[in-house]
C-alpha cells in the first residue's frame, strides 16, 4: 500500500509530527476505498495526462478534445481543441436537478441577508450576460471588476465566462494607485463596480476610489455600478446603473463555446516595488483544476453547506468558492466584511444559522478566534472539516481548531497553493488520506512534486531545498499579461525543466510537504539554512504567543541572524523576562544556532485582509526605518505608524 496511506503515528524530534488518520464522519462521506485511492495515486504517478482527461470527463463539453496534452511544462496545452464553457458547467449544467437548490446563503456585516437560488444566479448572469453584450463585449475583450463579497459579483464573473470576455478581479481593498496600476496595465472596456462596501462598522468608498483611479485613464468609457448600500456616490456620465441595465434584459444568452488554453482571466499579484504581474489563466483549465481541488481537498456533498471566508479579490475564493464550488452544486455562505465584527461571536453565528458543515480559511483567522477566547464557540456540532490554505499552521491552532473549536471530532485539513499553480494542489484526500499536523498535506493526484537542490538534482526526504513542479497541469497560468519573457523569467530559468515556486521546502518520508518559507525568507546562519516558518512555529509554540514572524537581518560574523516579532496572548505582559523566554524558547526547539538576535514584542502586526503578515514590510522597518514598498494590500495600514514608534523607541 502506498506511504501516503499509512494510519500509524510516526513521531519525529517534533513529536508533533504524526500522521492523523481521517475522522469517522469524513470516511463516511467518501465514496473511494482506500484500494480505489491507492490506485488513483498511482496512476498520477505513472501518467498524470490520463488522470486529468478522467476528471475533464466528469464535467460537459460541446467538443471533445483531439489530444490530452503537449508540450512541456513551460510550454504547453492540456486538451487540445477541446470546447466548452466554465459558466455552463458552473451553473447550466445543475438546473435540471438542482434549480431550486440554495446556491448562496449571502449575509453582510449590518445584519442584510439574501439567499439565492441556482436559478436565480442563472437568471442574473445571463441578464448581466446580455447588458454587456449590448454594451459592445464578445469575445476576447476585457471586463475589470471591483467589487466584494456579493451575490452580483458571481454574476459579473459567470457573465465574463458566458461571453468568452476576459476579465480580473481586484481586492475590495486597493488604494486608488494599485487600482489604477492594475486597470492601466489591463486596458478593460468596461468596469463593474458598487458604491461601496463595509468592513468593521464603516463604509468603504469603492466607487470613488474608482474614480480617482479613472482620472488618468480616460480610454475607460462605462462604469457598470450596483446600489447596495444607499451611499452618496458621484456620478459620471460614463457611469451606467446596474438594476437599470439588467431591468432591460430578459431570457437566455448561449454560452460561448471556449477552447480548453484560451485566456479567461487575469489576476495581478502584488509587487514590492515592481508593477504587480498579470497572471494569465485559462478560463476551461482553471475549471478543471478547481473542480478536481475541491473534489479532493473539501469532498463537498449536495447535503453540505459550506463557507469560504476569503475574498473575491484572492484566488483562494474562485478556486474553492466561485468556480470550484459552484461546479460542484455546492450551497455556499458568502460572507460581505470582517468575520469578527462587532465581535468574534459572529463567525460562530454564522456556523449556527446556517448550519455550516465544512469551512475553508486561513490560519491567521483562526488564530484570532483562539485569542479571543473558548467562551465564544457555539453552532460548531456540524463542523466536520476545516480546511486551510495561505500561513504556516502551528501545532497550538491545530491542537485548539480540532480539539476546542472542533469538540475533536473534525478534521483539519492544511493545503498549498500558489495564484500562479491555480490550485491548492498539495492536500490531503479528504476522508481518505491523513495530514500531519502543520504540513501541507501531499500532493494530489495529476502533480508532479520535487525538492531539488541549486543543479535540480532531488533531495532525500527531510532535507529543505527548492519546491519545484515537473510536469504541466491544467491550472498552472500560461503567460504573464503583456510580457511573456517576464513569465518564463520568473518561473522557469532557475531550474531546467521545471516549474519555480519560489519556496522553500520538504517532503517526508511519507510523502507529506513541509513548506518552511519563502526562498529569500531562507536564512543562512553560519552556513546552517532555516526557514523563517520553522523559526516562528517554534515560538507560537510558547503558550504566551498569539502570533510571531521573523525575519533575517544581516550579521558581520553569521551572515545572518534571526530577529523576531510576535504578539502576545491576553494575559501575557511584555518585560525583559518574557523576551529571555522566547529566545530560550526557539533555542531549545531547533538548537543554538537558530538563537534569535532579539524578539520583539509588538502590539500588531502588518496583514493582508487574507491573513498574511507581510514580512518584507518588517525587514524594511528594521533596515531602513520605514516601509517604502508596496503597501496596497495592507487591511490594517495603521501597523505601519505603530511599528515605526515602537521602532524609534529602541535602543540603537
């Protein structure tokens, strides 16, 4: 039987590193045998080409494909001339069973509720659909969307995909510049958008903030904007009501039939200083991908409702949510501002009034949750998976999500991916294989995984190298917009012959991935390599730390030495000794070479509304004094003043 398979505790010096069997109620669920499982395993191993076209056929096409796949991983097409389209699999192809099935259970931060239909999305995607074709939109021309967590952003984005319109999303949050950035780079005909939005109690201007970033790209003629909140907005002559146009419309517009590697969108990852690179994915790829993502990683059933608590603006909702969902059939929660606002009840609210049974988020949130106290758990006795993506999951969160959160019978289910893979494609199989706590899972059937040194060569098990990928997939982005030399630069010309993630990691003994950083977070003391993940899940580990992140800063004798920030738990005080503490702490889980240079105890810390600390931010304060590069993406700006006072207040 494969090792993936292996139900026994392997403990390592970590005695947290064990491999944890499924729960009872997800083995339950499954469908597969572990026999069946092993066999799906291996034959990704031998031929991934077979494996992919066997998914491929579980979804609908107008026109077989003519040939699996061609070419390398840097150059190539996965069913060749096949045609269909990502919305009729979406959404067409679940009316004749589950037309009236709840498709999304919508709840915004002010109490606001709406529940929608399969039917009804269909119905608003395909009259969006035709107001944009009236607007002049077909095929290969260019939709940008500014929009949040909303029912019409599932319209604007299955509308796009109907026509064969490319089209991006942006994060609800961008400054005027990163917007503009963005739409100056992508050249839309049409922008949608809604007056606003809110997050923690207050309204954010999304239209205005819209219009300051349209003032220098006057070739954008229409702005498409959805009421939703009342608020007092501008409005410009080329500003047209979305309930208007769509009143206008009625009955079906037919799917474009979309070759399988044709472009269907772009998504703009955020730079330091650089302009954000546009991620060109295949609209049909991506469908296949997601669908077999979320068939291995969440084993969503019709019976289940599920939560994706990401946003619009992250890939990790299309993947898990609007695209891989929704051609699943599954009932979704689509949540509209912060999940712990007014307080952290709300999450728990949410799990109760819907009766959520399955919960894909980061990390970072439940760590808040942890911090804020068990006092608040409630409506989790249908809990029976939590699945993660996007932080290092420490063993504390692990232990506290499955054993108080969890009541101990759920399952926790870390994965990896990347915007550029277009999957979180290292997972467990949900029901089928176990996790080790803290890893990334193992890779799923039709990837092709490496840890290599700087020549390629593959290293043992349990040694850090270079996570690369070897072999095409569906989902992998083709291009970069505009600048294919930038794409085969950043992704394919440190290893021959594979796909360069950038991060730093390592695959066990049975199979599981341990993603320890980014390869610029590898720091290098004294010719010992760590990963700064490893650093601070070493100090999560202390009971008085809510959160840490480290990061290297150069030594005249080391080369390079750790300097860490963490929060503490409520209760924990900041003094010299607690400091002491921590640096111990590291010491004795990894060992005196990875002694921390200091250990910064820190009332905040820099994020992204999906949950990431953005280090380089921290290795910029510590350097340099500020934090000069891009800060676009920031939830919670105001870090970036209480870190420079508390900075000024150290000692040089």
């Amino acid at each position: 039987m494969s090792e993936i398979f292996k139900k026994k505790e392997v403990h390592k010096q970590d005695s947290f590193s064990y491999l944890v069997p499924p729960t009872p109620a997800l083995k339950q669920m499954q469908t597969l045998t572990v026999e069946e499982g092993v066999e799906l395993l291996q034959k990704k191993a031998s031929d991934p080409a077979l494996y992919w076209a066997d998914i491929a056929n579980e979804l609908e096409w107008f026109t077989p494909w003519l040939q699996t796949v061609e070419g390398d991983i840097q150059n190539f097409r996965y069913f060749v001339g096949g045609l269909t389209n990502v919305s009729y699999n979406c959404l067409d192809r679940h009316l004749p069973h589950h037309r009236n099935k709840v498709a999304l259970f919508y709840e915004r931060e002010d109490g606001f509720q709406e529940v929608w239909t399969y039917q009804r999305l269909y119905d608003e995607t395909n009259r969006l659909a035709a107001a944009l074709s009236r607007l002049g939109l077909k095929k290969g021309d260019r939709l940008a969307i500014y929009m949040t967590n909303t029912p019409e952003v599932f319209a604007a984005i299955h509308a796009a995909y109907r026509l064969g319109v490319i089209y991006t999303v942006m994060f609800a949050g961008f400054s005027k510049e990163a917007i503009e950035s963005r739409l100056r780079d992508f050249e839309p005909h049409v922008v949608i958008t809604a007056d606003g939005t809110l997050r923690r109690g207050k309204i954010v201007p999304m239209k205005a903030t819209l219009d300051q970033a349209l003032e220098h790209l006057p070739k954008i003629r229409k702005v498409i904007v959805k009421r939703r909140l009342a608020a007092d907005i501008p409005w410009l002559t080329r500003d047209l009501d979305y309930d208007a146009l769509l009143r206008e419309e009625r009955g079906k517009v037919e799917p474009v039939a979309m070759e399988a590697n044709e472009p269907g969108f772009v998504i703009y990852t955020s730079g330091t200083t650089a302009q954000p690179k546009g991620l060109v994915h295949s609209g049909v790829g991506f469908l296949v991908g997601t669908y077999a993502n979320v068939k291995w990683s969440l084993d969503i059933k019709p019976e289940d409702v599920y939560w994706c608590t990401a946003d619009v603006g992250w890939l990790t909702f299309p993947i898990f949510a609007l695209i891989g969902g929704l051609a699943h059939a599954a009932t979704l929660v689509v949540y509209e501002g912060a999940p712990d606002y007014p307080d952290p009840g709300r999450f728990y609210a949410i799990l109760e009034r819907y009766r959520v049974n399955k919960v894909f988020t980061a990390p970072t949130l439940l760590r808040m949750l942890r911090r804020a106290g068990d006092e608040w758990i409630r409506g989790t006795d249908d809990l029976v998976l939590i699945a993660l993506v996007g932080e290092p999951l420490d063993p504390d969160t692990y232990a506290w999500t499955r054993d108080q959160l969890g009541g101990g019978r759920i399952f926790v289910n870390n994965t990896y991916g990347q915007t550029e893979t277009g999957t979180a494609w290292a997972s467990s199989i949900v029901g089928l294989t176990p996790t080790a706590p803290g890893s990334c899972g193992h890779a799923l059937p039709g990837y092709e995984a490496r840890v290599v040194d700087e020549k390629g060569e593959i290293l043992p098990p349990g040694q850090l190298g270079y996570l690369v990928l070897t072999k095409p997939f569906p989902s992998l982005a083709r291009t970069v917009w505009g600048n294919h030399e930038r794409y085969l630069e950043l992704y394919f010309s440190q290893i021959e012959g594979a796909y360069f993630s950038g991060d730093a990691a390592e695959i066990d003994a049975f199979g599981q991935l341990w993603v320890r950083s980014r390869v610029d977070d590898v720091i290098n003391v004294s010719g010992h390599r760590i990963g700064t993940m490893e650093l601070e899940a070493a100090l999560i580990n202390h009971p008085a730390v809510s959160e840490a992140a480290v990061i290297g800063e150069p030594d005249p004798v080391k080369g390079e030495v750790p300097v860490a920030f963490v929060i503490l738990r409520k209760g924990y005080e900041d003094s010299a000794e607690m400091e002491s503490a921590l640096i111990e702490q590291v010491e004795k889980a990894l060992g005196s070479y990875a002694r921390p240079k200091a250990v910064h105890i820190v009332p905040t810390l820099p994020r992204t509304r999906s949950g990431k600390i953005m280090r380089r931010l921290l290795k910029e304060l510590m350097q340099k004094g500020e934090m000069s590069g891009d800060i676009t993406t920031l939830d919670n700006p105001e870090s970036i003043e209480v870190l420079k006072t508390y900075r000024a207040s150290l000692p040089e």
